[in-house]
C-alpha cells in the first residue's frame, strides 16, 4: 500500500509539471504569433505568469466556496446530524486533522466530496442519499477516504490542476475566437514571413489540442488520488471492507447527481454524472478510476488483513 502511495504521489506531481509546461508553452507560441517576436514573446510570456498567478490567488482562497455554492451544500452544525458530525470527528481525530465544516447535499444520489486549500481551510460534504444508504461502518469508510483527501493535500493538489486546466482553456478559446475574427493580423513583407507562418500554425495546433491535453492530465492525477484516498482511508479505519461496502451501494445507485457538473465531478468519491456502464479499464476522459476495480482492491486488502 505504502509503495503504491509514493509512486502515485510522484506520478502526480510529474502530470503537475507537465500541466505547466503546456501552459508555458502555449502562452509563449501565442505570445509569439501576436508579437511577431521572440523577445516580445517572452514579455509576453512574463506577463501571462503574472495573470496566471493572480488567477491563481483567487481561485486559491474561493474555490472551495464557489464548488460548495454550486454544488447546493449547506453546513450543518452538531445538533443538525450528530451521527455524520460524529463520525466527521471520528475520522478527522484519526487523521489528526482539525475538524472541518461539514455540509449536507440534499440530493438523493449517494456521493461525497472534500474541498479547501488546506487541513486548516477544509470541509467534507455528503449528499443525503448517502446518509439514508449507509450504515456507520460504511460511512466511516466514506468519510476517512474524503479526509484523506485532505491529510494527503490532495483537495489543494485539485484545486490548483482546476486553475491551470481553467487558464489553459480560456487562453486557447480566446486566441481562436480573436483569429477567427480578425485574422492572423497583419503580415510583414520581409523575411519573416515563413517563421510566422509557421508559428501562427503551431499556435492554432496548439490551441486546439492543449485543453484536450491539459483536461487528459486532470482526469489522470483524479484517478490517481482516488486510488490513494482509497489506500489512506483503510489505513484510518483499519476496516477495508466498510469502503467497499459503501463504494458498492453507490454503484448499485442509478441516478445522477443533479447539482454535479463536468467542472465538479472529479471532486466526488465517486462518478456523479451517471449514463454508462462501469468498465474494467479507465478510459483517457473518466474522472474516476473503475469502481469494480477500487471494490476488488479493497478486499484484497481484507483478504490479507484476515491471512495476516
């Protein structure tokens, strides 16, 4: 477990580098195509950083709230629903974590997620599909996955591929909208000319296939962290099949989650957005890895438990 843990920590952190290249790449080649200049596309470049990380701060210090706002959660207090605050307590004491906030989704489709930038700055949400679905043991398994999230900094880990994927995104759409409208602007009469070209083509290749790039690495790191959330969650409870129980009631479960959408659905612990059929393999655009194959892992782990 602990060897699976370390090498999906560094296979994270290398889809992290490579998200900055892409972003790096694609502000330098724009940068290029509108300046006409190697020098003007450094500047360029420079200038982009600098909008990316304002970008950044702000997603950084509001994301959580916007994903909480958009997802219809509201916070609950002890008195509200002592059982999940309990076991909210429970698994944040194991983790040695402070407590979070804890929010309810008043939707019937059992799921759950963790948000925040920090342990400091976290909070756990869970639907009421899940509380009326799961007995304790299994939502103690639920709940030690969502705080491991946060012990394993993967809810910043998340937020800050959703910036990057964000700027990636906007900058491409807003570089074909403006040469779809204006065109590739005017063109010098020297010898420049075949460079340009050739820089004005990369910068549309590039805008084309960096998002679907950008959005590839997101969805790979997401699944990553589910299978360590996963690891680090029976490590907490020391109770494999009380995840697996839960992950299982959760796939038997057809329906949707009405306030989950494409921007929020990696957050979840599982898949939210319903309509096909798990699969034994992972496809390059599931936010999640095969919810069969996360059950099948979990009691392997209690078939060795119990041989130990």
């Amino acid at each position: 477990m602990y060897e699976q843990i370390a090498r999906n920590k560094r296979s994270s952190w290398a889809l992290m580098i490579l998200m900055v290249i892409i972003l790096a790449g694609i502000g330098y080649v724009v940068g290029r195509v509108w300046l006409r200049s190697s020098v003007g596309a450094f500047g360029f470049l420079g200038i982009f950083g600098i909008v990316t990380i304002i970008w950044s701060l702000v997603g950084y210090y509001s994301g959580d709230k916007m994903v909480l706002a958009v997802s219809g959660a509201r916070q609950i207090t002890h008195d509200d629903n002592p059982v999940l605050w309990d076991v909210v307590d429970e698994m944040r004491v194991a983790a040695g974590l402070p407590m979070p906030a804890v929010y309810i989704i008043e939707d019937g489709a059992p799921n759950a997620f963790a948000t925040g930038r920090d342990p400091q700055h976290a909070s756990v949400a869970v639907t009421r599909g899940l509380l009326d679905r799961l007995n304790r043991e299994e939502l103690q398994g639920v709940l030690a996955h969502e705080m491991s999230h946060v012990r394993n900094y993967d809810i910043r880990f998340a937020t800050l591929i959703g910036i990057l994927v964000g700027v990636i995104a906007l900058v491409s759409d807003f570089f074909l909208r403006s040469t779809f409208f204006f065109g590739s602007g005017r063109r010098s009469s020297n010898s420049n000319d075949s460079g340009s070209a050739i820089f004005f083509v990369l910068a549309i290749v590039l805008a084309i296939l960096a998002p679907i790039a950008a959005y590839l690495v997101q969805f790979a790191i997401s699944r990553r962290r589910e299978y360590l959330a996963d690891a680090s969650g029976v490590e907490l409870t020391r109770n494999p099949m009380g995840l697996a129980g839960a992950l299982e009631k959760i796939a038997a479960d057809p329906d949707s989650l009405k306030t989950a959408n494409r921007a929020t659905a990696h957050l979840y612990i599982a898949n939210p957005l319903r309509g096909k059929k798990d699969k034994e393999r992972a496809g390059l655009f599931d936010t999640h890895p095969p919810i069969q194959k996360r059950i099948a892992i979990l009691r392997a782990m209690a078939q060795g438990a119990t041989v130990g």
